[in-house]
C-alpha cells in the first residue's frame, strides 16, 4: 500500500483530459504553423487546466503534440506516461477521431465502446471532439480534421491494468469521467469491477466468480475450469460492493474464493476488507474453532495468533475441517445479508498455497 504523504493531496489528470490537451496543441500548430508549448482546456468538472506540452512536431500534413500524464499523488499504472495526438487534414468532413499505438481496441461486447473502436471512453470523446471543434470554429475553419490518439508504452503499461480480461486488446484505455484523478480515491477500482460485471454478463455469464486478487483468482480458475475467463472478477476489498452490483446487473450465482485473511472478516459481516479498515478478530476465530471441537489449549492458542493464515494452519494440521466450512457458510450468510438475498452463493477457502481447506453453499433465499 502506498504511503499517504502528509498534507493535501495534490490532483492529477486523465488520459482523457491529457488527450484532450495534445488534440488542441496539435489542432493549434496544424493551423498555425507555430509549435505549442501549452494547452488550457475546461474539464468536466467545469474549471479550466493547462498542461504543458512536451513536444510538437510539425510537418505539411500533420502535427503530433505529446504531453506526460501527472496523476498527483495517486499514481496509478498511467502515471508519467506520454500521451499523443496526431491530427491531419481530412478530405471527409468533421471531426474523425481513432485509436494510435498503445491504444486498446474493444473486442468484447459490455464496454461504453463498440467492439472495434479504439478504447476511449465516451467522455473522452466528448472532450475530445468538441474541444477540436472549438478550434476549427474559432479560426474559421470548416475542413475535415483526422485525429489519432497514441500512447508510445501503452501496450506495456496495459499489463498492469485489467484490460486483457475485459477484451481491450493492444494497450490502455482513455479514460476519465471528470478529467481529474481525485488522490486515494477508490472510484477507478469500483468502476473496473463495474465493467468487469458488465462484460462477463454481456459474455452471457450468469455464474460469476469473485476472488480477492491474483492468488485466489488462479485457485479459482482451477476450481471452475468450465466457466470464460470473463466469469472470473478481482474485487480486491470490495466485497459488498461487488456482491451488489453482482446482483444489480443480474447474476445469478457468485462463488466467492479467497483465503483465511480477508474472508475471516466477511464471515463476520466486514465487507470492506483492506487491512485498514478492519483487523483480523481473533477472539471470533477462536470461538467458530472451540464450535469446531478445538480443545481449550488451541483456542487459546487461536486468541494469540499473529496471522488468520497462522489459525488456518493450526485447524488444518489437526483435522479440524468442520472450522473451514463454518467459515465458509459465515461468508455465505454474510453475503446474502449484505445483497438481501436474489442470489445463489459459495465460498471456498484455500492457503495461500492454494491447499483447498472448506467450502460451503447458500441458495438465494437462506439467510
């Protein structure tokens, strides 16, 4: 987890906004001859930004204008990456704007884009399109204008984000719903998981399977060989808040597959994970393992474990497999409290070797 620095925290850009900026740089030069060195566009959340143009390349046809994204002090995978616009004269009219190198392109059904287009998102566009036809109006100009959208590292950066699992194939996406990247903010993970629901539902998926991080994601992908990589959902803390919008979008099943750490907390209700928001209760592990059979020495021991991993280990060495599934059908009374109910639900426990250690399963109306 990254270190939260002391003071306010500084805001950062978009791709989208960043795209935006380079668009009107090199509509700008296009038009004048003269190379940029800034660009002030207004953001959707209504107040103007200047971004600093880091070169501008000029010739007959085209300029392409390139500006390093600065995502303040929440630097996520795009941070300090270079993104480029390329805009050309056009003989068809209007604005015709695509994806360059580094770009995703869409090739399954449940994303804001068509299968097909470049992923930028439609605010992106939005910004993008009208911040280039202010320009044309301003200098007169009524000719059709070519813009490609490019980011030179985005097929690597691209690695670390989840588009390979959404069908965005070949880089990132442009994104950015208020141009801004507000510090520490969850809302970029929440909206990954919402899109992530999506296109497994658009796939036809009405089993959906939810882990915790990569881990617990290979285990389960091993556990439910049958179901489209699409099923398979990182939900990283958000337990609750992907469970409801498993429901919300119309699933039907969600297996819920993790290990000792986080899912002793949902067996307690805690839908919010992260270490920060909630420890390990070690006098509620020690009380489902004295249900378990445990002897009062180990449940004793359970009370002053270090680790739910350490407690896991414990009741596993020792037979007691009776304390994993009370664990798991915790989980599972958990989540259906938490959606009140309309969904089938399972949870499997594994180590963090991936050693299967419980499972248990609730129909939609058992709670």
């Amino acid at each position: 987890m990254q270190e939260v620095p002391k003071g306010k925290l500084r805001e950062g850009y978009t791709t989208g906004s960043c795209a935006t900026a380079t668009t009107k740089a090199a509509l700008i030069a296009l038009i004048t001859g003269e190379p940029q060195t800034e660009a002030t566009i207004y953001l959707p959340v209504k107040r103007f930004a200047t971004f600093h143009i880091e070169n501008c390349e000029i010739t007959d046809q085209m300029v392409t204008a390139s500006t390093i994204k600065d995502a303040g002090d929440d630097p996520d995978a795009t941070h300090g990456a270079l993104i480029c616009s390329t805009v050309a004269w056009s003989d068809e009219p209007g604005v015709l704007l695509d994806g360059g190198v580094g770009v995703g392109r869409v090739t399954k059904d449940g994303l804001p884009v068509p299968v097909g287009e470049a992923a930028i998102n439609p605010v992106p566009r939005k910004m993008i399109r009208e911040t280039a036809e202010e320009v044309l109006k301003e200098f007169g100009i009524t000719k059709g204008i070519k813009i490609v959208i490019s980011v030179p590292d985005g097929e690597e950066i691209a690695k670390k984000t989840l588009n390979g699992r959404l069908g965005i194939i070949g880089g990132i996406s442009i994104l950015g719903t208020r141009g801004i990247v507000v510090p520490f903010s969850t809302a970029a993970y929440k909206a990954s998981i919402i899109q992530a629901i999506s296109v497994a539902r658009a796939s036809g998926c009405e089993h959906i399977v939810i882990t915790t991080g990569g881990r617990s994601e290979k285990y389960a992908i091993k556990q439910f060989p049958e179901l489209p990589e699409e099923a398979f959902i990182e939900m990283g803390d958000f337990v609750g808040f992907t469970l409801k919008q498993c429901k919300k979008q119309g699933a039907k099943r969600v297996s819920m597959v993790g290990m000792m750490g986080k899912f002793s907390k949902v067996a307690m209700g805690i839908m919010m994970v992260h270490s920060k928001s909630a420890s390990v209760d070690f006098d509620f592990l020690a009380d489902v393992a004295n249900r378990a059979g445990a002897d009062a020495a180990l449940v004793e021991e359970i009370r002053h474990a270090n680790t739910a991993s350490q407690v896991g280990d414990m009741m596993a060495t020792r037979g007691y497999l009776s304390f994993f599934e009370q664990l798991s059908n915790n989980c599972c009374l958990a989540a259906l409290k938490e959606v009140d109910g309309g969904i089938d639900v399972d949870t499997t426990l594994y180590t963090l070797k991936g050693e299967f250690l419980g499972k248990a399963v609730r129909n939609s109306g058992s709670y």
